[in-house]
C-alpha cells in the first residue's frame, strides 16, 4: 500500500470497425487503467476532425457521468485518460486529455510521466507570447508540437521533432484530425503498449487493459519508438535513439496491476519473486505470512511459498472508496482506518508476518503494525518487498520531498522502532532487477539507488509546480 501517487494512466483507439461505439471502449479502458490515478479522467473522441471531450474529477463513473459518455457519441478515434491520485489539488484545467485549437484544425494530447526540461521549455514559449491555461507538462508538449507543425508537411514529422526536444520520462497518446500516435521516450522509462480489438489498434499504458476490453496484446512500444496509425493501418518509427534503457522497476513494485505484462515479464511474477528474494533475505519464524493490499498480496504468496510458511489473510481493504470520501475525511488516521481493517479472526493469538510493496513516509506502515496488534496478533513481523525509498522520484507525476522519506533519515532498525513492528526487513538494492530478470531493458532504480538515468539537475518541482495561471 504504496505511499507513492499512483501514475497516470493513456489510452487511444483507432476504429476499424463499423459497429463499435469508442467512447464506450474508452470508458472501459480507463476503468482497467483506474488503479493508475484516481484524482480525474477524461475522455476525448474525434469524428471528422470534429473532437468532442469530456473531463471531470474522481474515479470513472464520478468524472464521466453516463450522460456525458452519451453525448460523445462515436466516432473514428479516441484518447483516454486517468490522471494520478495525490493530495494537492488539481484544477480542471490540468486534466487530460487535453484538446486545442491551432492552425491545422484539432489536436488531443495526453501523458503519463515528467518532463525534466518542463521549466526551459516553457520560458522558452513565455517568451513567445504563449498564453497557458494548465501549469502541467501536457500543455507545454502540445505547444512544441503546434510549434513543429508549422514547419513540417504531416503530424508524424511535427511530433518526431517535438519529442527530441523533450527531456524526461514519458508516455504520450495523441490524435490529430485523422491519425492516432503514440510515443515511448528514449529509454523506456513510462511504459506504453500496443494491440488491437477486433481490427481497430489500440495503444495503452498497460496490457491488461487488452484483456478487459477482449482484445489481443500486440507488443511493447520500444523505448524512443513512435506508433502511427491511420486509414491504411500501423506504422512504427524509431524516432530518438539512446545509449541506454531505463525502465522504471517501481512498475513492477507498484504502479502496474499484476495481470499486467510488461517488457516481457508478468508484473504478478516479479512481486513473487520479490517475495521469494525477501524470505532468503529475512527469514522469520510465524504462523502465517499475509500481504498488504492490493500490491504486497503476490510477494507474500511468494514469501510463502519459498518459506513454507502457510499463506492467510491479515488485512481487508475497502476498494469503494471514492473522492467524494477522501475530500470530506481530510484526516489521514480516519481515513487510513476506514481503507483498512485486520482480519482478527486470523491473527489473534498469531506470529505474523505482513509485507508490503514500500515504506516511503512510515505512517502507513505503522499504522498497519497497529491494526494487527490491536486484532490481537503475537509479534508483527514487516518485510518489504523493494528497498529503503531514500531519493525522491522526478520522473513520475509525483516527487514526494526527500526530507519526508523515512528512510532517508532514519536506518532501519530506527524504522523498525517507529512503527513499532518486531522485526523489519526490505529488499536488497542488489537483488531488485532479478525480479525482472527476464526483462530485456535495464531499469531505472533511483528511488532506491539514487542512480538517476538522466541529468535532474535542472528539474525543481517547486518551480514548476508556482507557475500557477492566476
Ligand atoms: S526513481 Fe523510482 S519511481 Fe521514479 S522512475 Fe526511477 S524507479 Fe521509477
């Protein structure tokens, strides 16, 4: 139960066939993206290069009532997207996709990841006159992209110029008036798929959103790769090379759901073998092994079966928490209390041992030691399947500050201490990519490792986050 904001969450669709409404496909797409962000959705159809769109706040069927699903009607193509969960707030206007007006008629955009640049970039087009109406990435992209259109003769070119200005980890889906793009950046950071229903393409933050809606997983967007899709079907383009991959292993920890298969490895596999790796590492006595939920289930499986040690319930999470709740109950104990319950008729009177995804503030983890102790459990053993989080993450919409990472100041046997558990065990930093081991990308670990695969010298969120339109 990560403290980390979820991601954000892309999805497009080209239609090839008559009898498909796609804004109903992309209405079911994003409830299969949901786990990736929570604060907003959105929904973008274009018929005719006439683009219709909706956004709203809140999980699906909060943001995109029906009766704006209807008025959408259909169309040829289409974007869709979640936007992260995170306790700022975050205004209309930055939720996606994002639909503009400019000289070559209408343009959709939306994306999951960080622009590193995002402050220069946008100088540069202040300095052009540019009138803002979000403070994100998004808008800034799409005006790198009108910028290119004008010099370019199609969308393709205006799009392959645009990203080799961008510096960052990202995952774009957009639509002009008669194509649909996808792009991966140059190391694979954000992930981005592709496959089809039917005979209509579809590109995705995540493959599990092929098996939802009953459609076929093609592949992986490569890292740098731009698909197009049009009347005439798909065509790719490696459109920025890079000396070196980084996939982000967080993915597999957290952001991505375990019937997910990413770069080559089931997500659902990874966290096992986590789980294996933990009980090696940090073998303990108990009577059972439970994970936290959603993301700590898998490694406990994994714990069990690699220590023999019986797998069981501890914790019931409350799935049918909304917005609406999380607005009205600002207190973070209530709520955690409300999202979260031991399950006493198993742990009373138990040795259990309870793993989680990541510990990255500690309130969560001790609150959790809390619950079990209060249902009656005999020693609460805690074993996170990732290492000690010690550096902000910059490539994700989400930078949690370093001074509020736990284990950047404190060991962790101080960890152990305050949230009051019996033992405490991550993750070697070591041994993380062998949960991937199948992956043919190198990764990304600087959460863990403070290896940051690009320059992030120039990224202060501070200031991008103050470029508030007044
Ligand atoms: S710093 Fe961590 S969360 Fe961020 S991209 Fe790298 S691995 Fe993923």
């Amino acid at each position: 139960m990560s403290e980390l904001h979820d991601e954000c969450g892309v999805f497009g669709i080209y239609k090839n066939n008559e009898n498909m409404n796609i804004a109903d496909e992309t209405y079911l797409a994003l409830y299969a993206l949901q786990h990736r962000g929570q604060i907003g959705a959105g929904i973008a159809v274009n018929k005719d290069g006439n683009m219709k769109y909706f956004k709203g706040h809140g999980m699906i069927p909060e943001a995109i009532p029906e009766k704006e699903l209807s008025r959408l009607g259909s169309g040829r193509i289409a974007l869709g997207h979640v936007k992260y969960s995170s306790g700022e707030a975050v205004d209309h206007e930055n939720l996606a996709p994002l639909v503009m007006r400019y000289i070559k008629g209408q343009l959709a955009i939306c994306m999951n990841g960080s622009i590193t640049n995002f402050s220069e970039l946008r100088e540069e087009l202040n300095q052009g006159a540019a009138i803002f109406q979000s403070n994100g990435d998004t808008e800034v992209i799409a005006y790198v992209i009108a910028r290119e259109r004008i010099k370019t003769a199609s969308i393709e070119d205006a799009v392959k110029n645009a990203v080799k200005k961008l510096k960052g980890a990202y995952a774009i889906a957009l639509m002009s008036p008669s194509k649909l793009i996808g792009v991966r950046d140059p190391m694979g950071i954000r992930p981005l798929c592709y496959g089809k229903i039917g005979d209509s393409y579809v590109i995705a933050s995540e493959s599990c959103v092929f098996d939802s809606l009953g459609g076929e997983f093609i592949r992986d967007v490569k890292p740098g790769e731009m698909i197009v899709v049009d009347d005439e079907g798909l065509h790719s383009y490696q459109v920025m090379e890079s000396s070196k991959t980084a996939l982000c292993i967080f993915e597999y920890v957290y952001f991505s759901r375990p019937d997910t298969v990413l770069d080559g490895v089931s997500v659902a596999r990874a966290r096992q073998r986590a789980g294996e790796l933990l009980a090696k590492q940090h073998p303990i006595e108990a009577d059972f092994v439970c994970g936290v939920p959603d993301c700590g289930i898998e490694s406990a499986i994994g714990y069990s079966m690699e220590s023999g040690i019986k797998y069981a319930t501890g914790l019931i999470k409350n799935k049918y928490i909304g917005r609406a709740f999380n607005d009205r109950k600002k207190n973070n104990e209530y709520l955690m209390r409300i999202k979260l319950n031991a399950l006493k008729h198993n742990v009373e009177g138990k040795r259990v041992i309870v793993i989680d995804d990541s510990i990255l503030k500690g309130a969560t983890s001790r609150h959790i030691v809390d619950l079990l102790r209060a249902a009656g459990a005999k020693e609460v053993h805690m074993r996170i399947a990732s290492p000690m989080f010690i550096n902000p993450c910059y490539l994700t919409s989400d930078t949690t500050p370093k001074e509020d990472l736990i284990a950047s100041r404190m060991t962790c046997e101080e960890i152990c201490r305050y949230i009051g558990a019996d033992s405490l065990g991550f993750l070697s930093a070591e041994s993380l990519p062998s949960i991937a081991k199948e992956c043919k990308l190198d990764f990304c670990d600087a959460c863990f490792t403070g290896n940051y695969p690009l320059d992030i010298s120039d990224m202060s969120r501070t200031d991008k986050y103050s470029q508030k339109i007044e």
